[in-house]
C-alpha cells in the first residue's frame, strides 16, 4: 500500500511537472504571437 501510494504522488508530481511546463510553453507562444502581429 505504503509503495503504491508512493508512486501515485510520483505520477501526480510529474504530471503537475508536465502541465507546468506546457503552460509556460503555451504562454510563451501566445507571447510572441501577440508580439509579432
């Protein structure tokens, strides 16, 4: 039990990790369109 939830916090972290950086990307993105129009 104590291992399954260890691995669950883990999918949990890397995939708040993942969202993360996709926001960052997605804003970044959205930054330089909106710079070069």
């Amino acid at each position: 039990m104590k291992l399954a939830k260890g691995r669950i916090s883990k999918l949990i972290g890397e995939s708040a990790l993942l969202r993360r950086m996709a926001f960052r990307n997605i804003f970044l993105v959205a930054i330089n369109t909106f710079l070069n129009i």
